[in-house]
C-alpha cells in the first residue's frame, strides 16, 4: 500500500508547490466586492453584469473570478453619455 501511496503524495506535493505560482497570478487583480466598491453598486449587481455580458472583461478560474483595474476603468469610460451645452 505504501508503494501506491507514494505517487500521490509526490503529485499533492507538486501542486501545492505550485500553488503559489498561479495565486501570484491574481495578484493585483479586484474581487466582484472590490469591483462593486469602486462603482458603488452590490457584488450582485456586478455579478448580473458579468452574467449578462456587459462589456467587463475578466478572469474566472473555476469559482474565482477577478477582474482588472483598467478594464473597470474602461467599462466606466464607456458609460459616459454625453451631454450636449446649449
């Protein structure tokens, strides 16, 4: 048994010695609540926008997802309406 045990400890090894590899990854990157923060709006409400496509571009990893600054900053700047000065 120790010997089929073996190689499954090497591989748990492995990946969680990766692990801090692909976290560094996300580093720097906003959270739906920090995102939602920053717009003054609820995490729901980003999470509708996200689901419904609304032009925020981000990053889902299995349940996590991020998103980055500038591509709010973006999203933001697409939503100025104009207004016309008479």
């Amino acid at each position: 048994m120790a010997k089929n045990e073996t190689p499954i400890v090497e591989e748990i090894t492995e990946i969680t010695e990766e692990a801090p590899k692909v976290a560094g990854l996300l580093d720097g990157m906003l959270t739906t609540n920090q995102v939602a923060a920053m717009l003054g709006v609820s995490g729901a409400t980003v999470g509708s926008w996200r689901r419904n496509n609304e032009n925020i571009p981000y990053i889902k990893m299995g349940k996590v997802v991020r998103y980055r600054e500038e591509d709010v900053k973006a999203f933001v700047a697409k939503c100025l309406t104009p207004v016309e000065v008479s």
